[in-house]
C-alpha cells in the first residue's frame, strides 16, 4: 500500500482542472495513493504571479481549447468550451472549500455538480439563476451554500489553500504536488503517475 499523497489544487474556472478532476481519482485509486483536494483561488494565484488566463491571448486561445478537446477525446470524458467563460468563481471556491471543511461527505458531489453544469453542460454561471438551479438539481440547499461561502470559515480556508499552493511554487491550475515535486496541467498528469509509482 503505498503512502503517497497527491495535493489537487484546482478552481472549477479552469476547464484545464476539470479534466485533471476526472482522471485524478482513478489515478491515485490505481497507485493506491491519497487524493487530496486543494480548492484555491486561481484569479490570485494569477495577480500574484503575473501569469494570465491564456484566453487574453487569442491565438493560444485558439490552440488551448482546440488541445482541451483533444485531451478529453483521449480520456473519452465530456467536454463543452464553455461560451460564457471567464466568470467570476469566487463564491463558488469559498464555498467548495466550506463544504470540504463542514459536509465532507457531500464534498464531491458539489464538486461533480459545479464542473458537469460548467464544462459538460457550459451553463452562464454569471447568472444567480442558473446557480442556484444547478445547486437545487444537485440537492443543495442554494440559500445555506451561499451562506456557507460567505463564512468567516470557507473564506479562510480558501485564502489558506491559495497561500499555500504559492508557497509552493504554483502559478495556474491544475497544479499537483507530490512529495516535494510540483507538476503544471492536466498534461502532466502522466508525470503524477509516474511518481507515485516512483
């Protein structure tokens, strides 16, 4: 049994993540690793950094969502380029980490709810609306998630995961950490594996 542990930071704004979040747990289940789930801000690791959302640019734009769709052919999961991406995820991080600190049992399947209705189904999550239908689907109370996100908890949780993947030398999502090592992009993730494997 190994004693290995992956650290997943993530920001559900990331289709990059999402892809990453549907292979890391058959990964970490077939290396008999831990998965540990890091929900951070990415728009702070962004500021903080100096490093860009890659649709600013548009011709890497134009290759990142076309490699994105390659990517999600290879691991033959869904994926819809969302129309009305970038937007902003805050009170849907603050209240990931919230849910992982006070309904862990409920954890993932707030994570599977936001990611299938953002990149599977590409929902206007600028839209209350929408949040709150997606959330009711799912069998969260809107009203007590929103609440939970707005907690003097989930935000400290969240501002402490973000601090910590920049410690750790992180500047986009997804970023994995395993032992000492940090990897970059669900394209790496070959190199996750083979660490654990190490």
């Amino acid at each position: 049994m190994s004693n290995k542990t992956v650290d997943f930071y993530y920001d559900f704004g990331s289709p990059a993540a999402y892809l990453a979040w549907t292979q890391m747990p058959r990964i970490c289940a077939e290396r008999q690793a831990q998965l540990v789930y890091k929900p951070f801000l990415l728009g702070a690791v962004f500021k903080a950094t100096g490093n860009q959302s890659p649709v600013m640019i548009p011709a890497k734009a134009k290759f990142m969502f076309a490699d994105l769709n390659r990517w999600a052919k290879h691991w033959n999961v869904p994926l819809t380029i969302n129309p009305f991406f970038p937007f902003n995820g805050l009170d849907l991080m603050r209240a990931a980490a919230g849910m992982q600190l006070r309904e862990p049992q409920r954890f993932e399947d707030f994570n599977r709810a936001i990611y299938t209705a953002m990149w599977v189904d590409a929902l206007d999550f600028s839209k209350p609306q929408v949040v709150t239908g997606v959330l009711e689907r799912a069998g969260f109370d809107p009203a007590a998630v929103m609440a939970l996100a707005s907690s003097d908890e989930a935000k400290a949780a969240l501002r402490a995961n973000t601090d910590e993947a920049l410690a750790r030398g992180a500047f986009g999502a997804p970023t994995f950490v395993v032992g000492s090592e940090l990897y970059w992009g669900q394209d790496r993730l070959f190199m996750v594996e083979q660490a654990l494997a190490a």
